[in-house]
C-alpha cells in the first residue's frame, strides 16, 4: 500500500534536486495549511545528509519535527521518515530525480501505510491530495514575488572583505545577484550607495527591504539561508565561538594583515607611491603575537572549530588572501600555513579570488 505521484519539471536534475532539498522553503506552502504549527507557521527546513532533520520552525522559535533523512543521494535520490503526530509509526517518503528530455521527471512515493492501521486508511486518501498539491508547488518554483527578490551583493571583488562574502556565496551556491563598488573610482560616496551604507563601505547586502552592513554579519546571515550546511553552528557554545574568531578577525587579525596589503598591494593597484618601511614595521609589530596565537590555536585541528569548517574560518582566511602579494612574514607559523592551504583549495574560495589574491 503506497501513495506514488509524479510530475515533469523543465530544471536539470541537479536543480531540481536541490530545490527539492536545501530550497525547500522556497515552495513549501506553509501558510495554506501545509504546516503543523497553523498559524505559527514560518520556516522549513531539509538538512542535507543522512541523519539529517526534516523539520519546521515556527515563529516562537520552537521547532518540530517532520521525519529524519535515510537516504541522500543527490542529485537522484532522497528518503526521508514521515510521522503525523497522532501516529504511533513512521512511514517512509521517497523521491527519485530522473533526466527526461529537458527537465526531469520526480516521482515520489510514500510507503508503509499498511502498518498505520484504521488510521492509514482514514489518512491515504487526504496524503494522496496533498502530495499533489505540493508537487505541484514544487514544479512552479517560488511565488513571483521571491523569484523577483534576488538577493543583491555589492562588492569591490579586489578587497579581502569582499572575498570573504563572495566565498561563502560560491561555496553555499547560493543564487544573487553582484554588484560591483568601484572604491577606487568613490562608487561608495554616490548618493545612492551611502543610503544604503551610511559607513560608505563595502559590502552590502540586500535582500527585498533588509539592507545588511559589516562582512561578518553577512557571513552569518547567508549562512543561515543553507542551515543543513553547519557553517553556523546550532548550539550556543559553537555559536559563541564563531563569534569570538569573527570579533577577533574584525578588531585585531585584519589590522595586523593590512599594513602589509595596503602598502605591498593596494598602493601599487592605486597608484598611491611606494611602500612605507615604518607602515610595515608597524605592521610586523602587530602580526607576529597574533599570528602565534593562530598558530597555536591551530596546532591539531583541521579548522579553526576543530573538525568542522565554519563561517568563522572564512572571516579569519580572508587576512591571508594577500599572503604572497604582500610579502607576510608567515614562515615560522606552519600550522597557519597547513591550515590557510587547505582552506584555499576550497572550490568556493578558489572561484571568488581575484589577482593578486590567492
């Protein structure tokens, strides 16, 4: 006994599979009683791996659970546990992405009604309706007014603190529209610009009517568009830390990065003259203490959080992005240097960089 549904969708599969998955919020009708939390309703949520929750989140902030996910084969399959409240089993949801012509074909089914009893039966043919509706949904994409709410970058690509937010964004693939902010031209004093950012800095992020400053909180705020992702811990204590490496970038890691890429790089790119030696022994004076606390911070983890790559190594690699540009004395820190080698191999990182970054 199963519910099977199917429908064609004109998206590659890799798209559809991902819109099924991490843009499931994007589809899912949560206000049109597709929700458990009625008028709470708010957030959805697919984190992508085995394991992984199917949850909702509603407006207090309580969440509840949907199922967990089986199966995660992207971009052709995905199996995840189903459980209404007032059973006392879980069913099992699977959906399977296959190329047709120049869409795909998903189909879905929901198995294990036999084992629900009277109230399976009572519920199939209501599920049957509903999984309709859904992929149907799902088959037309987001409301007009979503798709016409891209989120928009801007950015001037050559500074590191654009680096850091262009990473993210590649390495989250996340769909936005850039905007370049020629500093050098003064783009960011245009009447325009400074209304967004009254600082007359760069970046800024808008999506629809928020309008977001400062590189970190951007980190953040992108990140939790791909929870699944894990690059912005879920418990407080991983959260603080983050936060305490980001702090730590803004007020005192960058500051000691930049008298070198200011006087080695950007001078040159400006035309600003030639180096000043009291800038970079200035600039020495700072990097070393820090760099040895990075260093030995370091010593025996992968990432700045130990196994798990956070946002918090994005904000602190983007100091280094000069490294060999601007001639940073990096020699006697190697556990810095095996961390920032392998952090830059990141696919993500490798697409956002620009000459003279690397």
């Amino acid at each position: 006994m199963k519910i099977t549904k199917s429908i064609f969708v004109r998206r590659p599969v890799d798209a559809s599979f991902r819109h099924f998955t991490a843009e499931i919020g994007r589809w899912w009708p949560l206000k049109e009683g597709f929700s458990r939390g009625g008028e709470r309703a708010n957030e959805i949520f697919i984190e992508c791996r085995v394991g992984g929750r199917f949850y909702e989140r509603y407006t207090d902030g309580e969440e509840s659970a949907i199922g967990h996910i089986t199966v995660f084969e992207p971009p052709e399959r995905i199996a995840f546990t189903w459980r209404h409240p007032a059973w006392n089993i879980d069913t099992l949801v699977e959906v399977r992405f296959t190329p047709e012509g120049d869409g795909t074909r998903v189909t879905l089914e929901h198995r294990g009604w036999e084992s629900l009893g009277e109230s399976g039966r009572r519920d199939y043919d209501a599920y049957g309706r509903g999984w309709e509706t859904l992929l149907s949904r799902y088959a037309a994409g987001p409301p007009a007014h979503e798709e016409n709410r891209m989120m928009k970058l801007h950015v001037f690509p050559p500074s590191p603190r654009a680096l850091k937010v262009r990473a993210l964004v590649r390495h989250l693939d996340l769909e936005l529209e850039e905007r370049v902010v020629n500093l050098f031209a003064g783009e960011q004093r245009a009447p325009a610009y400074a209304s967004l950012n009254p600082n007359q800095r760069m970046p800024v992020l808008e999506d629809g009517d928020f309008v977001l400053w400062e590189s970190n909180a951007i980190l953040q705020y992108l990140a939790a568009q791909r929870p699944e992702s894990g690059l912005w811990p879920r418990d407080a204590r991983g959260q603080a830390d983050v936060s305490r490496w980001l702090h730590w970038e803004s007020a005192h890691w960058t500051p000691a990065c930049s008298p070198f890429a200011f006087e080695r790089v950007v001078k040159k790119l400006a035309g600003l003259g030639e180096p000043d030696p009291a800038e970079i022994a200035r600039g020495e004076k700072l990097f070393h203490p820090l760099a040895g606390v990075l260093n030995g911070h370091l010593r025996g983890r992968r990432w700045l959080l130990g196994d798990t790559l956070t946002i918090a190594d994005f904000g602190v690699a983007t100091g280094l992005a000069f490294m060999e540009a601007a001639q940073f004395p990096v020699e006697p820190y190697d556990e810095m240097l095996r961390w920032y080698h392998g952090f830059r191999a990141l696919p993500g990182w490798q697409k956002a960089l620009v000459p003279p970054q690397s």
